[in-house]
C-alpha cells in the first residue's frame, strides 16, 4: 500500500530570518519529509543546513553529487556541524528549492538523511544530491533549517509526515 503525506506544519517567513524551526515533532510517522522554499535578501546569498535536535557537534557525514550543467563534482565529508546540502547557494534576489527525506526518525538506530538542492541561478544554477548520516540514536523531535544569510520574507518551509496506508 502506498504511504501517505500529513502536512504537521508550516512556516513563512514575514521578514527576514536566521532560522526556522520546528520542535515537538510527534514520533506517530514512519518518515519526515521536509521542503524549505529559500528567498535570498537582496544584495546576499543564502544556503540552508539543517540540525536535528540542537546538535550543532561534529556528528554529521555525507557524500553528494552535483551538477550545473556543464560540469559534475562530488564530495565527502565527514565530522560537520549539521545536515548538509551540497555546495552553493541561493544567489542575490534568487530563489533555492531543498527537500529532506529524514528516514526512521524516531527510531532508535543512527539517522539517514537524503537530500536535494536546486538552486536558481537566472539561467543557470545547480542541482546536488547528498546522503547524510546523523550520529545519534536518540528520536528527532527538533528540526532547525539555518539559513547562511538571512531567509528572506516569503521564504517557506513545510514538514510533512509520512504514514503508512
């Protein structure tokens, strides 16, 4: 049977902002999936990491592939300070589309993270895929989106929660 999306919340920005978060997250879904709409303030550039539960402590790896068209890279990092989504950011007044498949969040095992990055250059930009591992075993129930500069007013993110049918 297929699974089921359950929209849990919403947040739009209304002026600029460092960060948004979601707490509380209720541990009743198999997955979390999470999409962030990023607005880069006018004149900056803005990327989007994610922390899982405040843990800002160097227990986040992930390996990515990317593109722009022209040229592909790729890459491995180990030890980092958050979910990561690949390289590059959001260009002055452009817009950046991220999505984070967090697996079996509340289970008690090590946490896979799967995400996407598309930015929108005005013609150009890039795409980058990346698998994160967090470190830790203990239930998401915080999800922070940092934003490198300033999320600008409009800037969405949305958490859905996965069921199964």
């Amino acid at each position: 049977m297929p699974a089921t999306y359950e929209l849990i919340a919403t947040t739009t920005l209304g002026s600029a902002a460092s960060s948004i978060t979601f707490s509380s997250i209720p541990n009743t879904y198999t997955d979390l999936v999470l999409v962030v709409v990023v607005k880069a303030t006018s004149g900056n550039t803005s990327n989007c990491n994610v922390t899982l539960n405040s843990d800002t402590g160097s227990n986040y790896s992930y390996t990515r592939l990317g593109g722009d068209g022209s040229s592909a890279t790729s890459a491995r990092f180990t030890d980092t300070g958050s979910i990561r989504t690949g390289t590059g950011s959001v260009p002055a007044s452009g817009v950046g589309f991220w999505t984070f498949d967090l697996f079996s969040y509340a289970g008690s095992t090590y946490k896979t993270v799967l995400t996407t990055q598309s930015l929108d250059a005005n013609g150009s930009g890039t795409v980058v895929r990346a698998v994160n591992l967090w470190r830790s075993t203990s239930a998401i129930n915080t999800i922070t989106c940092n934003f490198s500069n300033n999320g600008d007013t409009g800037t969405t993110a949305k958490l859905y929660g996965i069921k199964e049918a």
